[in-house]
C-alpha cells in the first residue's frame, strides 16, 4: 500500500513543482527582472521536485523508518579515513543530485577535519544513482575506474573532482579528469567505454534500496539513518552519541 502511495506521491511531486516553476518563472520574465536559460531552468525544475518528495518522504518517517539501526554493509567500497575507526558512515549517493553535492560541499569539510582525520569516524561511499540523473550512472562508473588505478585514495580525488564539476557532467570530460589527476588515459578510458563496473554500481543500488533508502543523499552512521543534506549538527549529534558507546 505504501508504495501505491509513495508513488501517487512522487506523481503528484513532478506536477506541482513543475506548474509552480513554471508560474514562477513566467512572472519573473513578464516582471522584466530575471529570465532563466534552458539549464538553470531545469536545475531549479530537478530542485523543487526533489524538495518535494524529500517533504513527503519525512512526513512518512513513520512508515519508512527502521525502529533501530541496521546492519548495512561496508561490501568492498572506497573507505576514507582510519578503517578501524570506531564509528562508521555509509553514504549512499548520486554525483549528479544537487543535495548530495550540497553535503559534499557545505558538511563533509567539517565530517573530515572534526572525526576522519582524527580517526573517530571513517566514510564509505556507495552509490545510488537515481534513474532521473543521467549521467549519475556513468559518473560512478568512472569513479571506480580510478579507483581501479590508485585505490581509496584516487577514488576520492575523483569524486572530489565530480563534485567540484557536477554541471558539466560527459564522457569526454570524465576522461579529460582522469588526465588531470595522473591516471593511464587509455586504461581508463577503456574501463569506462566498456562499463566495467556497472555490475558494482547496481550492487550497490539494490543494497540501498534492501535498507529503505528511496532517495539521495542516504547516511546510515554505525547503522543508524539520516536522510538528506542535513547540517553538521544533526552528524555531530549522533556521531557523539556512537563515540560515548
């Protein structure tokens, strides 16, 4: 029954958000201050959609929410930070969602220099590319080409470099980063042209959908869930409260 709801929600989510944008952006061109090109203008459509259904999906919290932390699965994905750190967060995430790029930006600095560097809390990043980003899927899949190349450590100058360029998102550039960061151009060019790790990337879509995650960004710290770009004050808390275990 959920998911009928969950759907009719998400229906209802792209209608609304998309007609009050569009409402939106055409007082603003008839008013003479501002006019949207064709990319700004879906950024802000994706934005209003997904900040919809991230509204309906915490007013549902009582529906999806696990009663108690869950054993969520590290698999062999890219670690940053001590891996015997005594707390551990699981992202699961898009490199083309804006709020996945929001945390990047605004939470994980402070994740890194108050808990990873001090080897309180390591990182595991596990995709979940959702089916309206494109791109997400091949962005993941060329992550871990560079982490073929240069282990942990390269995966996360490569996703770094994701982030700091999510709107120009292409196969073209994808290699033209590996090129910047040192990697064998033909090497990964070859493991991204024949998608190879694609299996990798939909393993780890199916591990987040098997723990209620429907949505990016997901964290789940020592198993417990936090859903969305939420503050480094909402981390600070739990982590704190998993170190005084």
């Amino acid at each position: 029954m959920f998911n009928k709801a969950h759907s009719r929600i998400t229906v209802f989510a792209l209608v609304l958000s998309i007609a009050s944008i569009l409402v939106a952006g055409i007082s603003l061109s008839k008013a003479g201050e501002a006019s949207l090109d064709d990319t700004e203008f879906m950024a802000r459509v994706e934005e209003g959609i997904e900040k919809y259904i991230e509204k309906q999906r915490a007013a549902q919290a009582g529906v999806e929410a696990p009663s108690g932390p869950v054993d969520v699965s590290e698999d062999d994905d890219a670690v940053k930070g001590d891996k015997n750190a005594p707390v551990t967060i699981v992202e699961f995430s898009d490199f083309e969602c804006p709020f996945c790029a929001r945390f990047y930006q605004n939470t994980l600095p402070e994740l890194i220099s108050e808990y990873i560097d001090k080897g309180k809390v390591k990182l595991v990043y596990r995709d979940f590319p959702l089916s309206f980003h494109p791109n997400a899927k091949p962005a993941a899949i060329a992550a871990e080409c560079a982490r073929e190349q240069g282990g942990d450590k390269e995966y996360y100058a490569y996703h770094d470099k994701l982030y700091d360029n999510q709107g120009s998102f292409g196969k073209e550039n994808f290699k033209k980063w590996a090129n910047e960061l040192g990697l064998k151009t033909s090497q990964f060019d070859t493991c991204l042209d024949s998608d190879k790790y694609a299996d990798e990337v939909d393993k780890d879509f199916k591990a987040g959908q098997s723990h209620g995650v429907s949505g990016t960004p997901a964290f789940f710290i020592n198993g417990r869930k936090i859903s969305g770009a939420q503050p480094f004050s909402v981390f600070k808390t739990m982590i704190d409260e998993e170190l005084a275990k």
